[in-house]
C-alpha cells in the first residue's frame, strides 16, 4: 500500500475509534477516498448492533462504499421528519487553522453539506495534504455546484468577484461535456486568493502581511472565508458553496439549536511518519502516535 493510503487509513482509524459508537442510529458517509478507510474501520469493530445503524451516503460512491461493506444505507431524503445524524464522517480537499474547509472535488458538495448541516457533529478525515493554515494555501480553487442554464453569468460574477479564470469542470472525455453532479448540475473551479480568517483582518500577520489593514471583502481580491462564501451563495443559479465555514455542530448545541454546523468538530490527518495529527475546534492541534 502507498505510504498516502497508509496516511489515509490511519486517520480513519484514528477518527472512528474516537467518535463512533455501535449504539448510533444515523451516520453519515461522505464521499472520496479516504471514507473507504472510515467505512473499513467501522465493519472491522465486528459488533452486531452496527448492522442496525443506517448510514447516510453523500453521493453514489459513497452508497456503494457503504453497500460493498454490508452495511445498510438510507437516502437522506428518506430520513424521518426532525432526524438528527449522529455523526457525519467526510474528508476535505484543504482544512485551515479554523476547521474551514474547501470540499467538492469529487462534485459532491451539495449533498455533503446537506449530511453535515444535519449532524450533530461532522468529524473530518484526510491525509497531511490537506492540512493548511488558510484555504487556498494548495488547493487551487472552490468548486461550485451551478445549474447549467446559469453557467455563463455565474462565471461572470466570479470574475467581478475577484477571481482569476473560474471555468467550468470538463468531463475526462471532452464529447461527453462538462462534469455533472448527481443533482445533473455543472461544477465550477474559481480561483482565489488565499481566504483569510477573521484573525487576519485589521492586523498584519505573518502568513499573510501584505494583508493590512484589509476587511476582508474582495479589496484587491482578497476575501475573509465566511464573506465569500455567502457573496458566492448569493448569486442566481449557485446551488451550493464548496466553502465548509461558520459555526459546527456542537457550536449550533450550545446556541439551542440540534444542527446545522457545516465545520467538523474535530479533523484527523495521516501523516508521513506514520502519526495522526489532530485538530480540534478551539484547542488547536495534537500529534498521536499509531
């Protein structure tokens, strides 16, 4: 096995050993690579009441990950009226120092945020990678889930926007068209600066001092994470954002509320050396070893 799916699977291991329980109800499988990892880990516990758990896919990979490992699935819009999932394990293309996330790679956002708005908690799993201190570090760009007949004027406000040649994501064969969603929507790819956190606004920072003095919202194409996500959302014909920002899971239990956090709580990184790093929502991060 390449030493990155060693990573990969650490972190699932890692992440299901401290936030899964046989006794949940509901659990939410989020799709890419690394998932498989999480899905392996839960059929390894070997405990019988697992096979009373639904889990809920994001998509039609995840559904036959869940599937291929006998376990049983439910559609999230065949979930009872006021369901709360226990948990929602998923990866990311890039974390920051604040849990943000960039996710839609694998143009699966929509249903993505969908599973983790309704979880109690989103636990994020990934491989060192995608460990950042600000979105757009690597990652080169956010997808957006877009309807078709909105494609051009979407991209147009992305420009105005700030960002430098967003595109509409090709399929593998130029004849089949662009990449379609399983909601037969269009991804697009929109390049940005890197995001900054509420931290860096008004003050210089290290990682980014030529920021100075800056609001956050789009002087010189420089954006705040939570200010463009919403700017993005607000334009005619977006029908997701792949910006993972705000408030989790258990920052929404303490206001009142029972979900709707888009932030994992807790994200895991396979390491190199063989370790799993750590971070959690306001404690910064851990390095444990496998």
């Amino acid at each position: 096995m390449a030493d990155i799916e060693i990573a990969k699977r650490n972190a699932a291991v890692k992440a299901v050993a401290d936030h899964f329980k046989p006794s949940f109800r509901y659990v939410g499988i989020g799709s890419g690579s690394t998932i498989v990892y999480v899905v392996e880990a839960i059929r390894a516990l070997k405990d019988d009441r697992i096979s009373r758990i639904l889990f809920v896919p994001t998509g039609y990979q995840s559904r036959q990950v869940i599937r291929d490992a006998g376990l049983q699935d439910i559609q999230f819009d065949s979930l009872p009226n006021n369901t709360v999932i226990d948990v929602a394990f998923d990866g990311a293309d890039e974390v920051d120092e604040d849990l943000n996330c960039i996710k839609g790679g694998g143009a699966c956002l929509y249903q993505e945020k969908l599973v983790a708005t309704h979880a109690r908690k989103f636990i994020c799993v990934a491989d060192h990678r995608k460990l950042q201190p600000r979105l757009l570090s690597n990652w080169p760009t956010i997808p957006i889930e877009v309807e078709p007949l909105a494609a051009r004027s979407v991209l147009t406000r992305l420009s105005l926007l700030g960002s430098s040649s967003p595109k509409v994501r090709p399929g593998l064969l130029q004849k089949t068209g662009p990449v379609k969603t399983d909601q037969d929507n269009f991804i697009v790819d929109a390049a940005f600066k890197p995001l900054l956190l509420p931290r860096d606004i008004q003050k210089s920072n290290s990682l980014h001092p030529a920021h100075e003095g800056v609001q956050g919202t789009g002087e010189d194409g420089v954006w705040e994470v939570e200010n463009l996500a919403k700017e993005i959302k607000g334009i005619v014909g977006v029908l997701e954002v792949g910006l993972f920002c705000g408030v989790n899971g258990e920052e929404v239990e303490q206001m009142g509320g029972r979900a709707g956090g888009q932030k994992p709580v807790t994200a895991y990184f396979g390491m190199p050396d063989g370790s799993v790093t750590i971070r959690r929502a306001g404690e910064g991060e851990t390095k444990v070893d496998t």
